[in-house]
C-alpha cells in the first residue's frame, strides 16, 4: 500500500570512524530490513488510498483550528503540512531520528568501553588493539537487523506520529495503511476517526511548535537518560544477570521492563521523562476528547471502541508491548489524562497552560498522581 503517499527521504548519517559509538548500528541496513520485513498493510483499491490520503490531508488541516480553540495553544504560520506515508515511510524516518538521538549516547559509550579497555591493556604491558573495519560492519548489521525486526513490527501499529528528527525538521505524519486497519476493525465512521486521529497529532505538534524549548529539553533529556542508563563496562555482566533474573516478571506484566533496566538512581531520572510524556500523551487524549460532538459526531463511540481496542490486544500482542515498554506508554495516555483533567478542573485551561512556561512548570513525577500538588507549587 504504497501508492500516491508522499516518501519520506532517507537521511543517512554521516560516516564516522573505527570507534564511535555511533557506528555500532547500521541504520540504513536497519531501514531497509524493516521496510522487506514490515507487512504491506490491508488491501485497497488505488481509488480508496487516493481517497485515503486525500481525506488524512484534509483532516489534518481541519484538525487546526479546533485543537488551537480547545487547548489555547496555537501552531504558528509556515510549520511544515503533515506528510501521509506507508510503514517504509514511517520506517525510514524512524531510523534517521533514531540514528541522530543515539548517536552521542552510543559514542559516549564506546568511549567509555575503549577507555577502560586501553587501562586494562597498560596494565598488561600491551597494546589495545584496533577495531576491525570487516568485523564493526558485520556487527553493526547484525545489530541493525534487530532494530529492524523491533521497527516492522512497530511500523503497523502507528497511525501518526510527530517526529521530533534531532538531525532536521520535525515532521507530522499519518501511516495511512495502519489508519485504514484500525478503523476497519473498530467498525467506525471513517471521516470522524481519521479526524480523532489528526486532533491527536495536531496537539502533539502544538505542543512542541507554540512552545519552542520544549523540543530541545526532551532530546536532551532523552539523550541524558540513554547515557545514564547504558551500565559502565565493568558493570555489564552483573547487570545482564540482574535482567535475566527479572525478565520472567515482566513477560508476566508484573514488572516493568524500563524500571528492570534501570538502577534505583536511574529510575528517579527515568520518572522524570516519564512525567514530561505522560503530560505529553494524556493532553493530546483529552484535547481529541474534549474536541467535541460538533465537530466529531461519533467521538464518544470512538473512544469506547479504541479504549477496548487497547485492552484487547492478542497474547503475543501483549508479549512484545511488555518487552518493549509499551504497556507502561499506554499507562502514560490513563496517567496523563487524569493530571490534565484534574489540573483543568481546578484552574481551567488557561491556568493548566502555565505548564508550558519552563522546564520547571512541568510536573514532577510524584504531581502526574496528584495533580492538587502541582497547582499548589505553581499557583500557589
């Protein structure tokens, strides 16, 4: 289902050297495994994915309006229109944002490897040998090929996504095949779902355009988080044993697998992005519900549905969401939702806006649960 959906380019980074870290995953290896990889999506005739993409253009645009209404926040004039793509698209551009985000988190890793290597090699009175170029690249595809099979699989499960692109433009996209999939199988209006969808979007993209510092903070935040949590080299054998030990835990969903990784200091800086996404997630699901009848008709049915739709996921369905962490991503869409709620039914929209003010106006992880706490530390 590839046809009249505009491509995303492939952005290839640049080459780098024997040891930086960001040579560890082939990422254009990766993109395109995960593209041969990735199911095409449902059938369609060329008219309905010409329909299809017409009406995600069109709901994206009409989207604008009442999510700057609903939620007092305006993208400016000039951001780029949303892009409508397939799961090679939606792959493609996933790669290249993953590439730019790691690449400083794997170089401080690697040198961090090299450096307690070259120490033990003193020690040893010899010399640290060099990284061969035909042995690097055959890792790197190896671990590029894991990459891929994690992205194929999450290639059909997004309908849209806001790409932040650390290496570019931040970029609006619908995944028009999995937009398709999921509303034939909730068995709603397709005209009010694929606008539900863009308000959703829309309000991610508002976020991050009407508040300009937000993007960076999250990268860095991000990018801070992945250098912390990756174990020092001496450490790592203790810390595979210590993931083994509690993996059964998590296939069960009794644990988190973000929290398993982590080590307790780690965990309170890992609560800390956690609180920014679940504000993030539970904002963008309360603006597509408070959107409203008059402009979605069905929108109360369409949450019911999709509500279920979440709680309904296959066995192995839910295997791969645990592995992956997204269980704890759809808590983020229940747990942000009741602190935006709450905070809105305490001072009203214009006051829960003063969370855009700076990084220190965003909740901490302790205020997502309680959002009395927040409007006491901010409002006073």
């Amino acid at each position: 289902m590839s046809e009249d959906l505009e491509p995303v380019a492939d952005r290839p980074l640049e080459p780098v050297d024997d040891v930086r870290g960001s040579a560890l995953v082939d990422w254009d290896f990766a993109a395109a495994t995960a593209t041969r990889l990735a199911p095409a999506g449902p059938r369609a005739s060329r008219a309905e994915i010409a329909d299809l993409v017409a009406d995600l253009r069109s709901a994206a645009a009409r989207a604008v309006e009442p999510v700057a209404q609903t939620a007092q926040l305006s993208t400016p004039p000039g951001t780029p229109e949303a892009l409508v793509v397939d799961r090679a698209g939606w792959i493609r551009a996933n790669c290249a944002s993953m590439g730019a985000m790691l690449e400083p988190v794997l170089d401080e890793v690697v040198a961090k490897k090299r450096s307690a290597d070259r120490a033990r090699a003193q020690q040893a009175g010899r010399e640290l040998p060099d990284i061969g170029a035909t042995s690097q690249a055959i890792s790197a595809k190896v671990t590029g090929t894991e990459v891929a099979g994690l992205l194929s699989w999450i290639s059909t499960k997004v309908l849209g996504q806001y790409d932040l692109a650390p290496q570019g433009n931040p970029t609006l996209m619908f995944v028009a095949p999995n937009v398709l999939a999921a509303e034939r199988e909730l068995e709603v209006d397709p005209g009010d779902f694929r606008l539900w969808v863009a308000v959703h979007e829309e309000t991610h993209r508002v976020q991050f355009t009407a508040v300009p510092w937000l993007r960076e903070h999250l990268i860095e935040r991000a990018r801070s988080m992945g250098t912390r949590i990756m174990p020092e080299p001496d450490d790592l054998g203790r810390r595979l044993r210590e993931i083994a030990t509690a993996l059964p835990g998590v296939l069960r969903g009794e644990e988190d697998i973000t929290q398993v990784v982590a080590t307790p200091e780690q965990r309170e800086r890992l609560a800390e992005v956690t609180a920014v996404m679940s504000l993030l997630e539970g904002h963008a699901d309360v603006v597509m519900d408070e959107v409203g009848p008059s402009v979605i008709p069905t929108v109360a049915e369409i949450r019911r549905r999709f509500t279920q739709r979440r709680k309904g996921a296959g066995s192995v369905d839910k295997l791969l969401r645990r592995l992956l962490g997204m269980e704890a991503k759809m808590r983020q869409y229940q747990d942000g939702a009741v602190f935006v709620r709450g905070v809105m039914d305490e001072v009203g929209v214009e006051g829960f806006n003063r969370v855009w003010t700076s990084p220190e106006t965003l909740p901490r992880p302790t205020e997502i649960a309680d959002p009395q706490a927040w409007v006491a530390r901010v409002h006073g």
